[in-house]
C-alpha cells in the first residue's frame, strides 16, 4: 500500500487520531492537512532531490510535517536541533517568526522557514531518495541513521497491530522521543484506527494527566522512562485497562515490581526492536512465559537466527536496506547483526543476555553483564545499576559498576555491596572490582536507554579506575 493509499483509508474513519499536550485532530482533518502540506511543500520548490531535515517535537505539527514529506516523495530526517552526524547540504526546516523574504510555509498556525544548504551529493541521494532517516544511538551515545521506506514503516505498523490485535479502541502514547522512533510514536494507532497521544517523557505532570484523562490504554517505553517520573505517576486515577509495553533494554525485577506498583492493574509486557527493524520485531504479548530476560516470541513478517557465538540477525519486511554512519552508507543484504547476544528456547520464546560490544573478557572468560546486574538489583537499597568492562593490563579487562541508590535509602558500602554479591555470584571473579555508589542517576540518552559510552567515560576519567 503506498502511502496515499493509506492516507485515503485513514481519511474514512471516524474519532480523534492525536492528541498533544494543547490540542487533538480528528482523521479526516489530519489527511486533509497533511494533503495541503505536501502540495505546498512542491510549490515552495521541495522535490525528490532533497533531503528536509526538521526538528521534530511531540506534537500534531511534527507528525503532519513528516507524514507530508513522505507523501511527497521527499527524503527527511526528523532531529532535535542538536545532532552531528548528519547527511550534509540539507535543507533545514526549522520554525520561526513571519518572515516574508524566506522560504516559508504556514502550518496550523505556526510558520516555518526552509534553509537550503546546497545539494546532498549523488552518492548519497541514490540512498537517500524516497526514504526517511530514523535516527539510532542505542547505548553509544552516537547517533547513525537506519535509512527506512515507507513500506518497512507499514509492514512493521501492520504486523504489530496483527500480534497486538490492536483496533480502534487503543489509546496509544509511546515515551520515545520524537527525534528518534518517530514512526513508534503514531504509525500502529494510525494504522488500527486508534488514538495516538505525545508527549515528551520529560514533561513528568503533563505524561501523568493524559494517562489520567484520555484513558491511555498502552504505554510504550524503556523502563527507565517511566521510573523516572513515578512520582507524578502514584499521583494519578489509573486507567483500568492498560498494557505496558517496556522495549529498549531489560526489564530487572525491581524495575518490574515498581512498575506493577505504579499501576497495580496494568499487564506488563517485554518486547525488543530497532531502528533497522522500523519498530518492535519481538514480544512477550503472545508468550506463556514470564521470565524478567525474556524478550518473546518473532513477529510475523520477521525472522530472526541465532549464529554459534549467540548473536542475533534479523530479516524481514520492516528491515530497513542500509544505515547512514559516520558519512558511510552501510547496505545490509539479507540478515543484518542485530549486536545482541541471546538464546531461544523450545517454545520459540528468545532471552536476552546483552549486547556483543558489552561483553566483559576477563581473564580469559566471557561475563554477560546482565548477570551481576540482576544480582546487584536484587538489594533493597538499589534503584538501578549498569556493569561494564573497562581496560586493564593484567586481566584484560576489569569489571566494574555504577550502582544508583534509592533516595529514601542510606548509602551501602562497596564492602556491604560486595559482600551481597558473593553470596549470590557463582565466582568472584563475576564481582566488580570497583563500585561506584551513588544516588546520581546512570546517564541516559535521548531515547531513555543508559549511555555506556559515558559511563566508561565517567570510569576511565574518574579517580575509580
């Protein structure tokens, strides 16, 4: 279906498609703008030599800005106004005051100028053409770019509202920043017929009252997002029916117990995608398991394989044919490395152990992270806690841990902490060789996951080496 097509069938039904933080728009309203922008944007001079790259915000605007671009044939790239890494000689879409001498266009009110910076060279736009950039940065802290059609965004939509069974009744708000994952944060509500509500997960009372008042019914989100405005959250009427969908990293026990604590009635669900996937590709929802490093079961129109070290690769129709890095286009053929390490069980349920690049090498052994993880959580005092591997001349490398406490708890001892974790690791060698403990919260990324490369920086910089 191309995405005229869609747009059309979108146009006949009935309700509220979004909702942001000011304002909602119904179907037919929003088909019709996006419809207007995309002529407009042809007759400004946009074509399917550009590259539009346009700050993306949590709001009705952004959505109809990126939908009319893809509408249009026009290659875009959704930022948040601060990102490096970037195709060069682009044209920026950026809002501004009413300025008759630029390149402009008008949109609900809000004016927009266009600043063109020349013409993305050839190279480059034979990827480029007709696709949409979906930022990534995982747990580097570096962004690179899954270069998405709109037939990997579609497929994906479908497949996920076919396993989820979603339908018009979803009342849908994904915590993902709008600069990265833009399509998670409407494109399954769109497809079903539901509603789809954004909002930054930094605007803590905001996320609270329309969970409260629109009656959200699913709740997309990294784990992290949401225990980091719990506060607003124990505040609010909680919907009845609600599922809560935790993507983006491994859900521990203590994460899982407070989030059931926040919303007593609430199914919590695990579920793992990417940006080189276009969304969710696997998912607890459908699974008769509940295991905390369980990430389910293969989303129809995907395939997954598991090679002889334990790493993942993924094909299907949502997968994207190439990533944008570092200037470098790199082109996928066939299954692409997912960077994960993981097992499968008899029932087709894959579980999770950690990331390939995280993998400590001690001594001569491999430790999966997520191990001493689990473990350390396990304390009453502990929020959340990150083990990585840092150089060191003898071992190869050294583990150690940053371990955020409670606010309410007082402060452990490494000695304390230590002693904890020999009484539940099967080898010392598991135990971190340097802790550092602290309530400071680990450092995060734009799209809520915790950012390893600053955590080593802090580590390898730090007096705890």
């Amino acid at each position: 279906m191309t995405t005229k097509e869609f747009l059309k069938r979108i146009s006949n039904f009935d309700g509220i498609a979004l909702i942001d933080r000011d304002s909602d728009i119904n179907y037919a309203t929003l088909v019709s703008d996006i419809f207007e922008l995309s002529d407009e944007l042809c007759k400004i001079g946009l074509n399917e030599d550009d590259v539009v790259c346009f700050v993306a915000e949590k709001n009705i605007n952004s959505i109809i800005i990126f939908l009319a671009l893809v509408n249009s044939g026009i290659a875009c790239c959704p930022i948040n106004g601060e990102e490096t890494n970037l195709p060069p000689h682009t044209v920026y879409v950026v809002p501004t005051e009413k300025n008759p001498n630029e390149m402009k266009f008008l949109l609900r009110n809000a004016c927009y100028r266009l600043i063109r910076k020349g013409d993305v060279p050839a190279e480059l736009m034979d990827c480029f053409r007709g696709k949409h950039l979906n930022a990534t940065s995982g747990s580097t802290g570096t962004k690179k770019y899954a270069i998405a059609s709109w037939q990997n965004m579609y497929a994906n939509a479908k497949y996920v509202c076919e396993e989820y069974r979603h339908d018009e009744t979803l009342i849908y708000m994904s915590l993902f920043s709008a600069s990265m994952h833009i399509c998670e944060s409407f494109m399954r509500a769109l497809f079903c017929g539901g509603t789809a509500v954004l909002v930054e997960n930094s605007e803590a009372e905001i996320v609270a009252r329309l969970i409260e008042e629109k009656n959200v019914n699913h709740i997309e989100c990294v784990p992290s997002q949401l225990l980091a405005i719990k506060e607003s959250l124990y505040a609010i009427n909680k919907p009845k029916k609600l599922i809560i969908e935790c993507a983006g990293g491994l859900l521990s026990i203590k994460a899982e117990e407070t989030i059931q604590g926040i919303f007593p009635n609430a199914s919590i669900i695990r579920s793992w995608g990417s940006a080189e996937g276009s969304g969710i590709c696997l998912t607890t929802i459908n699974s008769s398991i509940n295991e905390h490093d369980s990430i389910g079961k293969i989303v129809k129109g995907y395939d997954a394989i598991i090679d002889s070290t334990g790493q993942m690769f993924l094909k299907g129709e949502g997968v994207v044919s190439a990533l944008f890095n570092n200037g470098q286009i790199v082109e996928f053929n066939d299954y692409y490395s997912t960077g994960d390490l993981v097992s499968s069980d008899e029932e087709g349920n894959f579980h999770i152990w950690g990331r390939v690049s995280n993998m400590i090498k001690c001594a001569g052994e491999n430790i999966y992270p997520a191990t001493i993880e689990e473990v350390l959580c396990r304390h009453s005092d502990v929020e959340e806690c990150i083990v990585i591997g840092i150089t060191d001349d003898f071992r190869g490398e050294r583990v150690v841990a940053w371990i955020t406490i409670s606010p309410e708890k007082s402060l452990p001892t490494e000695f304390e902490l230590k002693n904890f974790c020999q009484k539940h690791l099967v080898k010392n060698q598991l135990i971190p060789k340097t802790m550092h403990i602290t309530y400071d919260m680990i450092p995060k990324n734009g799209s809520g996951k915790i950012n390893i490369a600053k955590v080593k920086e802090f580590f390898i910089g730090g007096s705890h080496v």
